[in-house]
C-alpha cells in the first residue's frame, strides 16, 4: 500500500459531513491583483468549526479506540482549541475537563461561554507558563485517573504527529477540488501557531509531489523554543506513521513572523483594512487574532508583488472572535465609512 492509500484509510471520525467548500474570491482577487481562492474550514457542524476539528477527526479516533473517556486540553482562557475540544466531547458523549490560563472573567465571553455551554469542567489557573501549565494538566490527569477515569490528554492547539495527518488529508481534499476547477494551488496561506495546521499540509504537499508552497502566518510567539523544529517534528512523525519515505528537512517549514503585529491577540498595522476588505467585497469574516493576520499577510506580499497565485488562503475559522466587545470596538472604529453612524 502506498503511504496515500494509508493515509486514506487512517482511523478517522466524521465530525463535519461534509468537505468544506472551496470558492473564488473573485472581487477580493480583483483588487489585490492576484487569483486567490478561499477554503472554507470556517464552516462546518462541530462547535462553529475552524481548523482543530480536522486535527480532533484523527486524534479522537485514536483516542476512543483506547477507550478514552474523559477528555483533558489546555489553553488560554479564549483558546478556540479548547472549545473544540469541548464541543468534540459533548458531540461523542465525552466528558471534558479543560485547565485555563489567566483567571476567570467578570463576563461569559466568547469561547468561554461556549465551553460552558458544551458542558466542559473549567479551571482557571491564573497567568503562568505554558511549561508550569502543561505540568498542571499533567497532575489533572493523574488526579481524573485516581477517580477511575480512562484520560486522554490532547496537548496545546490540539497539535501532534498524528492530529497533522487530518490536514495532511485535508490538503488532497482542497488538491481535488481545485483540479475539479481547473487550477492547482501554486500556494496557500494559512495562520499559524501550535504547527498542527501547517505540519499537515506540508506533509500533505509532499506526498502529492510538492506542487505547491505552503505558507504559515506565525500569530503567536514563543509557543515552542524551536518553532521549525517543532513543526518538522509533527510533519516528520505523520510521515513515519504512515510508512511514508518522504525526506522533510527544515527547509520545508515556511513560516514567517512578518505579520504578528504586536504580538499574539495584539494589533497588525493593516489587519483591520484586511478584515474590512474581504469582509466588504466577499462576504467572509476573519479575525484579527488568526485569519485577519494571514489575508493582511496575503495582501501586503501581493503588493510587493511575492504572491504566486492561483493563492489558496486556508480559513482556519475563530471568525466569532470579531464578537468580543474589545475587538468589535476596533473593527467598528477602524472602518472610516462607519465613523459617520451613530450607534
Ligand atoms: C482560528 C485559528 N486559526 C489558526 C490557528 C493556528 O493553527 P495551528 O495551531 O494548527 O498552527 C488556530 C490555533 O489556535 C486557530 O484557532
């Protein structure tokens, strides 16, 4: 069997029904002067979608064929990982404990609320390192455990070896559907963090023959001390589980910190005019904290002329974070047609 026969039958949930849609951005294209294409993993049926459901469509597989019960993830307290951990759970009849950074809010806001509503435990555990954090969930787990629940832990972003072969799958997925229109994607653009995302298409492009440059967005620092290393490793152990003889090497990571602003969560010179653009011409909604960062990027590299389309730019979701009052305010304010509208 071949390492994409394997791929094609890796033990796999269905938690979206269907393949999310592909569409040009034709009036988005037009103004940028580049064909750019959107693929829709904003849409889907899980917890109001993104990214991580394609990770937690292999994860969770694996996790049940080991007779998980329980579920434990991490984050920050506005993490979209963990509410898709949460909903995951509530949709296959899991329980869910999730260990937050930062301390509790005086409001239920956005992924918050929504982790309640998914019937997850929540603890807060104040401002502290990603490192004392993962060593919390550790005792968290021994502590469910004690208590005779079979756990399975999924580690920051929902990101590892295996979660990455969800979207080493996803890229056939869109490789298909663009064929089906006549095009191939020359590259494609997605926001970046924990890696899951962009380990899995590069592994994806490989195994198809590398016919496109994947490009990550980085809008978040310091989640690893190796950023490239991290991310190879992800990509270098899908690979090895699959049997598949492809050489990843460093090189093969294309990830830029150019557009992460002021930092994670924190503003982007051009983030909102991105925001507004394809908002106003298409229709799609990004955020400023992932995908607003990766059309701003999309923008600025096809007005330097660096962008060689047709350009795929990967909606990883998080769109609902354009609702947290804080963001709502700035997206409102920085939108000049607006000003003149008395709220
Ligand atoms: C909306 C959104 N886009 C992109 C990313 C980055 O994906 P990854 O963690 O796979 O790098 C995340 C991860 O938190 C996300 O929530």
């Amino acid at each position: 069997m071949t390492a994409l026969e394997t791929l094609g039958q890796i033990p796999r949930l269905d938690l979206r029904g269907f393949a999310s849609p592909v569409q040009l951005l034709e009036r988005f294209s037009q103004e940028i002067g580049v064909e750019v294409w959107c693929k829709r993993d904003d849409i889907g049926t899980v917890g109001l979608a993104g990214n991580k459901v394609r990770k937690l469509e292999v994860e969770l597989a694996y996790a049940l064929a080991n007779g998980a019960t329980h579920l434990v993830a991490e984050g920050s307290r506005l993490s979209n990982a963990t509410r898709a951990v949460a909903a995951a759970s509530a949709a296959l009849g899991l329980k869910c404990t999730l260990l937050l950074c930062h301390d509790a809010p005086n409001e239920p806001v956005g992924n918050l609320m929504l982790d309640g509503l998914f019937g997850a435990d929540m603890r807060f555990v104040g401002d502290i390192s990603w490192h004392e954090l993962g060593q919390r969930a550790e005792s968290l787990v021994s502590e469910l455990e004690q208590a005779g629940e079979k756990v399975y832990r999924l580690p920051i972003g929902c990101a590892s070896e295996r979660s990455c072969l969800g979207f080493a799958l996803a890229y056939g997925e869109l490789r298909q559907q663009m064929s089906q229109q006549g095009r191939t994607a020359r590259t494609i653009v997605h926001a970046s963090s924990s890696g899951g995302t962009h380990a899995g298409l590069v592994l994806g492009n490989a195994l198809h023959g590398f016919e496109s440059e994947i490009r990550g967005i980085v809008v978040a620092e310091d989640v690893y001390s190796d950023v490239v290393g991290t991310y190879l490793s992800f990509a270098q152990g899908g690979a090895r589980l699959l049997g598949a003889q492809v050489a990843l090497t460093r090189d093969h990571i294309n990830i830029t910190e150019d557009y992460l602003g002021e930092g994670y969560g924190l503003p982007l010179a051009g983030v909102y005019e991105a925001i507004d653009l394809l908002a106003s011409k298409e229709g799609v909604v990004v955020d400023p904290i992932y995908s607003g960062k990766a059309v701003a990027a999309i923008v600025d590299l096809a007005s330097k002329n660096e962008l060689k389309g047709p350009v795929v730019f990967w909606h990883t979701g998080g769109y609902h974070a354009v609702f947290d009052p804080s963001y709502a305010k700035r997206i409102w304010s920085s939108i000049g047609r607006l000003a003149t509208v008395t709220l």
